[in-house]
C-alpha cells in the first residue's frame, strides 16, 4: 500500500493519545490569542482537557454563532490568532464569513486527500474551484502543490475554454465539483474535442452521485470525495476502498445530537462536530451543521483512522409551525427534562391544513402521567400544543432528524 505519510497507518490507540494530548495547549493558545475563546472557555482549565470526556463539556460553535461574532467583531469575530501580514490571504464565503489563509504548507490540509486519489508529484492538476472569494480554489492549489504537481487555475465558468485548456495541456487530474466536471465532458463530446488525458479527479462542494462516480469510470476517471469546509479545511477523504470517508489525521471529530453538544454513541447519526490544530483559526468544537455517523473498524485500504458515512443531510432542521420557530435543541430539552425518553422525533404535519406536533418518543414502559408531563413541557419550550406518541426503543429511524416536516401542500 503506498501512503501519504505514516500518520494514516499509526495504531488507533497511539493517534488517539497523540491528539489529546495536544489537546491542552492548543486550548491554552486560543485562550491567550484568540478573543472569543478567552471569552467562551473563560472558567475552563486547559490542562484539565486532555480527554473526550473534558472536551465534550466545551461550548459548541456553531457557524451561526460565528457570523453572529463576527458581524459584532470584524473581521473575524475574535477567534483568529492572526493578524494582517502574518496571513497570506482572507477569503469570504457566503454570510460573508472570513477565513483566513495562514502561511504554512498545505495550509488547509488537502494534500493527503488528493495523494489517496491518486496525484502525484509531476502531475498537472485542472483546478475547477473558484479562486473568487471563496477559499475552495486556495485549498485545493496549495494541496497540489504540496504533493508535487503543478496546477491550471481554471476556476469555475466559461466552459467552451475549459475544453480547449484541457486539450491543449492534457492535465492528468481535475479538482472541482462533480457537477461541472460532467458539464465540460459533455461540452467536449458536443465539440467533438477528445479529453482523454484524465485520469483521476477529487471532487467536493456537492453530493456525488453513484450514477456521475460509475460514468466517469466509464471515460477512465476515478473520482473521489473530499469533506471539507471553508471554516476548517479537510475533515475526511475517500481512499481506494470507496467505503466510507477516512478522518484527516489533525482532525478530532465528534458526532453530536443536534442541537446538542451532547456525543452520541458510534453508529448513531448526528452532527458532526470538528476540532483542528490550526493555530492561526483556532476553532474548537466546530459544529458543521452537517449530519454523519461513525462506520465501525478500519478502512480496507489500510489506514487506521476512524471513517466516516460521508454526508447525509443538514443538522439544523428549525422548522415554522403556526407562525412559531421550533428547534432542535427545545426538543432536546424535552429529552433531558425527561429520563424514560431514549430518543424522540418532533413530526410535524398537516392534516386538513393545519399544522399539527407530534413528539415521538422511545421509552421502555410509557404511561399515561409521562405522556400527560411530556405535552406540558412541550407547551411550555415551544408555546405549542403538541401530541404525543410513546414507541418502543429502536424504532425511529437511525437518521439524525430530531424534527421530521412531514407537511404536503397542494
């Protein structure tokens, strides 16, 4: 098996003990270097978080919480650790959120994503991301670079062009979403322009279907998936194996109830929650806002990090009902008022037209009193009525929606 670096083939038990063990004095810079952590992590000792356990008692981050800060604070809402001339460059994504590019090598932590892709040292890279604002064309250039190849900033648009670049400098790989990938080969079949030099691509920024994966194999393309945020730069990669996606080797990763920051077991879906060792942006229990679940064992392919489903939705499922905002952490809240209550789904649907709650809940012995002390704490967090249905444990379904809108409108 060839691997980027010995990282990815370390004994789980080792990388694990390596990781929280940094845990301490990363924390302590963010305290000393980064405001909003000085604020948020005011009574936390960091020597005292060395453990899973410490860490989930820290404040979730969520990306909603961070453009609030940082609309309050530009231009980064006090949890960067870097200033103008010490970054190389400050990118916006939609929000606008800030992030910015700090100097080190492969800055976002890419590279190892495209080396498990196939990319090497020699090869010319296509690089279909936006270089505009967004900071997906950085991530992925700098990544190239660190493994050795060279790159075509191609960016995203004007897709006769692309063609005509491709046939010109026949890249070996291509870098960009799935979708325009599909669009430039079909441009060139309609053009009658052979590109017949790729071989290999990394995909990102949208789901990538079985359907698009099977037919770019079809032209001799293997592509494969990178899970990656602006906010935190890589989280998990596709290898070989294409069973799951492998956790980056700087990424502590955690997956929560939503609307929690509570850790839910391996297996269960729910959102997933990212700690890095950037010391420029030093975020620390990132919520994503997306939903996922641990896969057991380690990859085929040979590397031992923990692996992950890939994405499977948005954690943040706030939903309107009868002009009111419900959230998932009130129907947490319900849950945690509640010890019989495994687990519950908020359904929210309309018969006849009107909006109705029901509040799913598995227990090992319901009653009429819990059911009865369920609907009042629902009424009282949401200033709803809410029905309630008591099931038996393990029959919701294992997806990570703690609210289902489950409406049709004419």
């Amino acid at each position: 098996m060839d691997f980027y670096d010995s990282l990815e083939t370390r004994d789980r038990a080792v990388r694990e003990r390596d990781l929280l063990a940094r845990l301490p004095g990363h924390i302590a810079h963010a305290q000393a270097h980064a405001p909003a952590y000085a604020a948020l992590c005011a009574d936390v000792d960091p020597r005292a978080v060395g453990t899973r356990d410490a860490l989930a008692r820290l404040p979730v981050v969520r990306k909603s919480e961070l453009l609030e800060r940082q609309k309050a604070a530009r231009p980064f809402g006090g949890f960067a650790a870097t200033r103008w001339g010490e970054c190389l460059r400050v990118f916006a994504s939609p929000g606008p959120l800030y992030e910015p590019e700090g100097r080190r090598k492969d800055y976002w932590r890419l590279a190892r994503a495209l080396y498990a892709a196939g990319f090497r040292k020699g090869d010319l890279v296509h690089n279909c991301f936006s270089y505009h604002f967004s900071p997906a064309g950085s991530m992925l250039e700098t990544a190239a670079h660190a493994v050795g190849c060279t790159v075509f900033p191609g960016g995203v648009g004007q897709t006769e062009l692309q063609v005509q670049a491709m046939a010109d400098l026949k890249p070996d790989g291509y870098v960009g979403t799935p979708s325009f990938l599909k669009i430039i080969l079909e441009k060139a079949d309609e053009l009658g322009v052979r590109i017949d030099s790729l071989t290999k691509a990394v995909v990102s920024g949208e789901a990538f279907a079985p359907g698009l994966r099977d037919a770019l194999i079809a032209r001799g393309i293997q592509g494969y998936q990178a899970y990656a945020t602006a906010d935190v730069g890589l989280i998990a990669y596709e290898t070989g194996a294409r069973d799951g996606l492998v956790l980056e080797e700087e990424v502590i990763l955690e997956i929560v109830r939503p609307g929690t920051g509570d850790p839910l077991p391996d297996g269960e879906v729910g959102e997933v929650v990212v700690t890095t060792f950037n010391p420029d942006y030093p975020l620390i229990r990132f919520g994503t806002g997306d939903l996922s679940a641990v896969l057991p064992g380690p990859s085929p392919c040979g590397r031992t990090n923990t692996r992950i489903r890939g994405w499977l939705g948005r954690a943040d499922q706030t939903t309107k009902v009868k002009g009111m905002f419900v959230h998932p952490s009130q129907v947490a809240e319900i849950v945690r008022r509640h010890a019989a209550i495994r687990k519950a789904r908020l359904v929210v649907d309309n018969p006849e037209g009107a909006d109705r709650m029901t509040l799913h809940c598995e227990v090992d012995a319901g009653s009429e009193a819990l059911s009865q002390a369920i609907v009042a704490g629902m009424r009282e967090l949401t200033k709803l009525r809410g029905e309630v249905r008591l099931c038996a444990p393990g029959t919701l379904p294992n997806d990570g929606k703690v609210i289902e809108d489950a409406r049709i409108y004419p």
